[in-house]
C-alpha cells in the first residue's frame, strides 16, 4: 500500500479500506506523508465524499491517533458540547460556565478560527494572560478543583484532526459532511466525555448552507456516536446572519461577558438557552427542557454564571481585572461606524461575507502560521427585521489599518440588505435531531 494509490482511488471516485484510511492517518500524523499528498488526498475526498463506512473508519482512525482522555475520575456523567462553526460564535464562552454554574463539570477542548468562521480558542487568547495549553492532568485537575476548563487541541488527543483541520483551512477544503463529522467526532470520542450536544448551525455563515445538508450532518455524527456509544443529540440552529452583536475576538468576549451580566441579545439567549438544557438533560440533572432553561436564566439574574466565567479565567492564569472592566482590552486603532443610505427595514446580513470581512481585517488566518489581531472586527446595530432609518448607524467597524478600514467600510455596505417591507424575525432553532 503506498499514499499515491490511496489518493489515485478517491480521485477516481472508489471507496476506501479502512487500512488504506488508517493508513494514511498513521502515515500524516507520523510525518511520514508529505503536506502536499494530504492536500491532494484531502481535496479528492471534498469532491468526491465518502460513504458512511469509510466516514466512520476515518473518525476511528482520526480517534485512535492519540491520546484518549480518561475522565471517569470525575465520577459524574461528562458532556460535552461543540459547534460546527458559525460568525459571532460565543455561545461556549457564555454556555458552559453557565452549565458548570449549576454543578455540571465541563472539560471543554476548544478549537481555533477555521475558514471564515471563528473559533473558541482564539477568543479565550485575547483575554490576557489566558492560558489555553495545558497537560491532561492539570486539566482534568481543573475540572475537579473548580468544575470547568476550557482548552485548546493542545493535549495528545486526535493529533490527525489536529493537522487535517489546518490543512483544510489552508486549502479551501472546509465544507464537507464527512471531513466536519470525522474531525469533530474524532476530538469528541478522544476528549472522553460520555454524551455529546452538537450545535449543527446552518446558513449563510455556517459550512451548511441548507437545512437538508446541516441534517444529513447532524445524523451522521449521531450514527458515529451511537458506534462509539455516546449518546449524541443535534440542535440545528439558524447562522444566516451572525450571532449576537459582536463579531471579532476580545469584541466577543466582551459581549459574552455582557451576556453573563444579563444583557442578553435575543438571538443568542435562544441558541445558549436551547443547547444548555439539552446539556442538562444530557448531564441527568433536568428532564424538562423549559425547567432547565429557567435555571440557566436564574444563574444569570444571580450572577452565579458570571462568578464561574471569573473562576475559570482565574484558574487558567487570565487577568480578571480585564473580565471585571472590559475596557481594558486594547482597542483598535480606527473604529468608525457606517450609516444607512436609506430607510427599511434589514432583509439580511450575510454572516459568511461578515465573517470575511471580519477575516480580513486581521481577526482569522489566511495561512496556518498566521497571527491573528484580537482587537479588530464589527460590532453591528441592527439585526434582520429591525427598522433602520436613513442615516442612521449600521455597524462600528474596528481597524488597525487605515487601508482595511476602508476596504471593510465599503464591502459591509454591500452585505447588509435593507428593503421597504417589513420583514419578520428568523426563527433560531430550526430542529433538534437524537
Ligand atoms: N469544527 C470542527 O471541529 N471541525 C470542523 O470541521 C468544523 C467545525
């Protein structure tokens, strides 16, 4: 068996042995195989797409190239959540100190910016001082000291993922059902938590653009986490434009840190509302889904979820006093914000254009190494369905050059849709698939 045949078959559209994609897997992960024949190997199976069998065998193989985390220390049920990827993303900033408010243990193992969406990680690395590398036993000591860590893929756990979701970001090769369900439900099998809730988003700035396709996803990371038995259930929610307000690293953490304080965006507040009681339920600490919603609010009025947000900043080295007075995050040098040339009512704001734009002022990679700037991005005014008059403010836009200042002020006027007819608000949970 040699890497060219392996690639020569899924070119030709021909399915995969579970030895050829185990092999390849050792083989990437060792070094062994080059960047260039992962890429080209990679791209045949964007195009091409994989069957079930050979989606599972990658997953497996995507799983078993590390470490697995051991969580049954903890002694309690671990669940654990992850999106596939949206714009203004800050759901687990605010979700899961709230879960681990009310008792939940989280051991949460993040992943970084991927396209043009964001990524967890990235956001927790601009609160200063913040660390999101540690080893497994001071993660898994985290957890029991103060009930949640929030890390980056750093540990030995699914290493495979760990170079395939780079090399997808690098080579235009995000988009595809079995290359999102292997890379998450590989970390999520690795990372030892029992049960799993998935945030499968879907539009404009998710990797799903339909809600057929985000549901052929979704039932397919299921069937994976049946196979690996762990119970797996999938809240399709709306990403057609973004989330919340803000869009840009320490911006959403900043507006999560508001959120945790009770200024809660509407759109928001459903998606971490939904998905925190599924976790709940998940976790057996509440069957009734309305109930467990109530609780995660009551944390919030109580400020016990903003509590556990310092605690878990604390805890991995970040300087609270940031979290305590959010003006203390370096700002961008240019901020400006752009007005309506006419009144309406907002149609639609394309996340993915938005998540671009927010890309290209420096927020996400364009290559791997890339270093990302924390404090630019977009903060918008308004969301689809509100009325906008002539004039007045759309978005804030935050630079650190005045040449992509200029470049995001004139393409944001391009994706914000304005029409004269009322237009009525989306709805944020489309379905909920176990
Ligand atoms: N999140 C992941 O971990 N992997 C993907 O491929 C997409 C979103």
């Amino acid at each position: 068996m040699n890497i060219l045949e392996i690639i020569e078959k899924k070119r030709d559209k021909k399915e995969l042995t579970k030895e050829e994609i185990e092999y390849f897997i050792e083989g990437y992960t060792s070094d062994k195989i080059a960047d260039y024949q992962a890429s080209a190997l990679i791209m045949a199976i964007y195009l091409n797409g994989m069957t079930k069998q050979e989606t599972t065998n990658l997953t497996i193989a995507m799983a078993n190239s590390g470490e697995k985390l051991d969580l049954s220390t903890l002694n309690e049920i671990i669940v654990d959540k992850h999106s596939t990827g949206g714009v203004g993303d800050k759901v687990s900033l605010i979700l899961l100190p709230l879960v681990a408010s009310l008792g939940i243990p989280v051991a949460k193992m993040s992943g970084r910016g991927l396209g043009f969406t964001g990524g967890t990680v990235d956001k927790l690395e601009s609160i200063p001082g913040y660390i999101t590398s540690i080893d497994i036993h001071n993660f898994i000591k985290n957890v029991e000291k103060i009930g949640i860590s929030m890390i980056s893929q750093t540990l030995n756990l699914a290493p495979a993922d760990k170079k395939i979701y780079s090399l997808r970001d690098s080579i235009s090769c995000v988009e595809s059902i079995p290359l999102i369900a292997s890379s998450i439900m590989s970390k999520k099998i690795a990372s030892g938590a029992q049960k799993i809730v998935l945030d499968v988003t879907c539009g404009a700035g998710a990797f799903m653009n339909s809600q057929d396709r985000a549901e052929e996803l979704a039932r397919e990371m299921i069937e994976i986490g049946k196979l690996a038995n762990k119970e797996t259930v999938c809240v399709l929610t709306n990403m057609d434009e973004p989330l919340g307000y803000a869009i840009g690293n320490s911006l959403e953490v900043i507006e999560a840190i508001q959120f945790l304080n009770g200024n809660m965006p509407e759109d928001l507040k459903e998606v971490v509302l939904e998905l925190g009681a599924y976790m709940i339920k998940l976790a057996d600490k509440g069957e009734n889904i309305e109930e467990n919603k109530s609780k995660m609010l009551k944390n919030i009025e109580n400020g016990k979820g903003f509590e556990k947000f310092l605690q878990l900043v604390e805890n991995q080295s970040g300087d609270i006093s940031y979290i305590k007075d959010t003006n203390q995050f370096p700002k961008a040098k240019y901020i400006e914000k752009v007005y309506s040339h006419i009144s309406g009512y907002i149609k639609s704001m394309d996340a993915k254009e938005i998540g671009k734009i927010v890309c290209d002022l420096g927020a996400g990679r364009i290559k791997k190494e890339d270093d990302i700037d924390d404090s630019v991005g977009v903060i918008l005014n308004k969301k689809v369905s509100d009325k906008v008059e002539n004039n007045e403010e759309l978005v804030t836009i935050y630079a650190n050059s005045q040449e992509k200042l200029n470049e995001a002020k004139a393409k944001i006027q391009e994706v914000i849709k304005i029409q004269k007819e009322k237009v009525s608000k989306p709805k944020m949970i489309l379905e909920v698939i176990d």
